[in-house]
C-alpha cells in the first residue's frame, strides 16, 4: 500500500475532507457508476488510516472564507498498488491530481509518502549517488568542494576557459554551468565544452586528479538533450546540470537510461511548491519522485542561504535525500548551496554531522573572493579544514590568509556571497 499523508485545512470537519480524498482520489465520483460493486471498491479504494489534529487557525492558507476556524489535520491515506501501480506520473497524479481542487479545503498540503516494496527496483535510482561523485572526483574524508560559472557574467566560451583554469589549479574538486547557462549566443553550448574539457583533460595527465565539471544539458527536447550529453561524454566530461522541473519526469527517465553522465539536479521551481506552509508538498515528499528516477547529485540550498528557505528546512532536505528509500544506493549527495562560503562551514557541520557525504557549492563565495576565485577554493578548504579539526575560523585565519580575507569580506553580510 502506498500512504500518503495530506495536511488539511477546512472550516469543516478534517475527517470527511480526508475521506473524500480518499474517494476522489480513487474510486469516488458525484453518481453511481454501472459496474460498481462493493467488493471492486474494497479492492482498489483508497482509505483513511489515521487522523491527527493540529491546531486550528483564524485565518485560512488560501483567501475567500473569512470568519470562521480553520480545522487541521493529518491524514495518512493509503492507496493499494493494484488500483495505481508503480509508474510515477500515476503516483505524481494520484498525490495531487483533484485533491488541491476540492473546494472544501482552506490549505491542503502533502508531507510526506511511503512506498511499499512493490517499488523497489522498478525503477533505475542514481547510477552514480554519494559513493559515485566521491569516486571521480577523488574525494574521501571530507566535502566535494565546488564552484558555479555565473551566466550573469555574460563569459564567452575563451573567459570562462580562463576562469575554470584558475580554479582547477586551485585545487577545487567541481564546477558547474549555473542553471540558467544552456547555450546562449554569447556562449554556445558545444564551444564552451570544447574550451573546458581539454584543460581538465590536460591537469588530469599532471595530477591524476580530474576536476567534474557539470554541463548544463537541459531542453525541452529530449533527443537534443541527448545531443548535449552526448558532445559532452565524447568531450571526455563525467556530468551534466539538469533542470528537472523544465524537463519533466519523462525528460528525466528518458535521460537516465540513456546517461553515462552523472545528473547533478537543480530543483527550479520547487519554491512554487512549497514557499507556502500550508500548502502544496513538502521536499520529503517531491525528491523521492527524482531520486527513484536517476538524480545522483541534488541542489538543496544551505545554512544562511541567501534565498527564503529557513536552515531547518535545508536540514530536513538534507536529511531527505540521504536517507535510504530502500536501499543505500538509492541515496543523493547532497549539494550544500545558495550564498554559500567559508563562513557556514561550522553550522552545516554541526546541522549535518557530515563533512564527507556532501558537496559544498560556492558561486559567489568563490569567485568575488578579493584574492581572486583561486584564493576562494582555498579559503573554503581552509574553512573545512577548520571546522573537522574543531578550530575557531578567526584563529585559523590567522594562520590563513585567504579564509583571513574571506571573513573580512562576506562576514558582515554573508548573504551577500
């Protein structure tokens, strides 16, 4: 049985708002139907199981029914595999298909969702995941360090060739195109691969260290997605920034058999979703759907991050995408980001308790650093290499130069990176 739990608000009763979500999620319609019989019902009907009561509010999640008390809940609903099956667009379809349309409802949103073992393989999960980006990048023992080529910059292919120079030779262990950099005409798609790959190609046969660098595949045509992919692995590249939401599920399954690239997922869009707390899903919920489907790497924002999102909802994205769904395999690294630099290194240590299984993803953090994007990777380095050892970053720095400048530049305002 697959159990979703929905959190409802209506000035009525949360009791029958569950039951006719179950209803009209499953069997339920406005008339009887020839054919209907109790016994097909009991079959593939969804049903309650438990009801929780919450708090009420005075005022509603969605406007237009001022006056009253709004009653709260959550319900866990449980929907049998046989009535929907293990493809993920029914479940997507199942989970918030009608529901958000009942007018009934004041807020209705779904926070969390367990699958039973019915789905266990039927889907390929990360080919790559925390234990695959350690791999290639050559990391152990602490976090993945990577930076992000801004498009804002408006880099020709050449630039951002020098750029991405300057920090592979500063050791960093990952660079990715920014979400929004696809192939504009100032930078077209296959020019700014065949400026990059030969350097990382090139510090490889020095060190033995090849830096992942992510290309921004995405495209609302799969087939020219796959053209990307494919300039890119013949390039000698390992991975590739994806918009999941653009793409669609279908643009994700349809990459993920086909990849031989790791799938770094920028989560655009997902704000939408949940910005609302009494609305829409929860991330617990919404990443599952992506993990079953292949992401390796997921972007979940990070402690202080610049945007809305409060630190314990980037600990409960964190704690999501690592834990195991039904095997350990299945989990994602998680890509600490969002105004990220030196500075939150302590707090994401002691939020997280990792400082192996994460990427730690600095744009501005490292490139606006006053030395110059090389001396950016090293003062997040040194910031790490502070927090495993448990040194105050102000006594380190003195010692460090770099993570010296890097305080007296984004500590004031560390939104700013």
């Amino acid at each position: 049985m697959i159990v979703l739990t929905y959190r409802i608000e209506t000035p009525g009763s949360t009791e029958a708002l569950a039951t006719k979500i179950a209803s009209d999620q499953s069997t339920g319609t406005f008339v009887d139907l020839p054919g209907e019989t109790p016994e097909l019902k009991a079959r593939v009907a969804a049903r309650v199981l438990s009801i929780r009561p919450l708090e009420p509010f005075d005022r509603p999640s969605l406007p237009g029914a001022e006056g009253f008390r709004f009653n709260r809940a959550e319900a866990d609903i449980g929907f049998p595999v046989d009535a929907v099956g293990t493809d993920l667009s029914a479940l997507m379809t199942i989970a918030i298909g009608g529901t958000f349309s009942i007018k009934e409802l004041t807020g209705i949103r779904v926070v969390d969702m367990k699958l039973p073992e019915a789905f266990r393989g039927v889907h390929p999960g990360p080919q790559f995941g925390i234990e695959g980006s350690r791999a290639l990048t050559g990391v152990d023992g602490r976090p993945i360090i990577g930076s992000i080529v801004k498009p804002a910059l408006g880099l020709r292919p050449h630039e951002t060739a020098e750029m991405v120079a300057e920090l592979i030779d500063a050791g960093v262990d990952f660079i990715k195109d920014d979400e929004k950099l696809m192939s504009p005409s100032y930078s077209p798609f296959a020019q700014r691969v065949k400026a990059i790959m030969p350097l990382i190609l090139d510090r490889e046969q020095k060190t033995g260290k090849k830096v992942m660098y992510a290309f921004g595949i995405s495209h609302a045509d799969p087939d020219e997605m796959m053209r990307n992919h494919d300039i890119v692995l013949k390039a000698g590249g390992n991975a590739a920034v994806v918009n999941i939401a653009s793409i669609g599920m279908g643009g994700m399954s349809f990459l993920r058999k086909r990849s031989s690239l790791v799938i770094h997922a920028h989560r655009n869009g997902w704000d939408i979703l949940t910005r609302h707390p009494g609305l829409g899903m929860d991330f617990k919920v919404w990443q599952q759907f992506w993990r079953l489907l292949g992401v390796d790497q997921f972007q979940i924002n990070g402690i202080g991050a610049k945007y809305w999102e409060p630190d314990d909802s980037f600990v409960a994205s964190f704690e999501a995408v690592t834990t195991s769904i039904f095997e350990p395999r299945d989990r994602s690294l998680p890509v600490v980001c969002s105004g990220q630099w030196g500075g939150q290194a302590p707090e994401t240590y002691r939020r997280t308790g990792q400082t192996q299984d994460l990427m730690y993803l600095c744009g501005g953090g490292i490139v606006s650093h006053p030395g110059g994007p090389a001396a950016g990777v090293r003062a997040v380095q040194q910031a790490w290499q502070a927090t495993v050892k448990g040194i105050d970053l102000q006594t380190y720095a003195r010692t460090h130069p770099e993570l010296q400048q890097s305080l007296l530049k984004f500590g004031a305002n560390p939104n700013a990176a």
